[in-house]
C-alpha cells in the first residue's frame, strides 16, 4: 500500500520556541510518500521547506522504517531505522 502526502502550514510548528520568543515567524511545506505491506513492515521519506521571516530557510529530508523482528503475546520487538538531513 502506497500513501502521498503533503502539509502547508502558515505559523508553522517547525519554527523553534527561541526563534518565536524573538518574533520570528514561518511557513512550511512538506511532502512525503509512505510503503506499508503490513503491521511488520513500513518505510517512508519526506521532504519539509520552512521559509522564516528573518530571511532564513530550512530544508529537511527523512527516510524511516519499521521491520519486525520478533513478536509474542506480551512483547514486541521492532527495528526503526531512520537516516535526517538538515541544512540551514
């Protein structure tokens, strides 16, 4: 199962509480696509821009994961990779 995505957001949550305290603002925009086979198995990768009102810019890019390694009645083990980029 294939899911694609995207969020505009005005005031943006992606704008750190210290930048806020000062008065700066954003927007951002993200865009992401999702594989699902099933409750063991899952990937994604997304892609956020946020246009700050100082004049700054940030891009994002993430690729995560799911795989199950093992499960039981009582306990679930999942491996979650995930690789993060961000440039400023």
């Amino acid at each position: 199962n294939w899911r694609i995505g995207s969020q505009l957001e005005r005031l943006s949550h992606r704008v750190p509480l210290r930048a806020m305290k000062n008065g700066v603002t954003g927007n951002s925009a993200q865009a992401y696509v999702r594989w699902y086979q099933n409750e063991r198995r899952k990937y994604g990768v997304s892609w956020a821009f946020t246009d700050f009102s100082d004049s700054n810019q940030r891009h994002e890019v993430s690729l995560e994961g799911q795989e199950r390694i093992w499960s039981s009645p009582y306990l679930i083990v999942d491996f979650l990779p995930s690789l993060y980029y961000e440039q400023n």
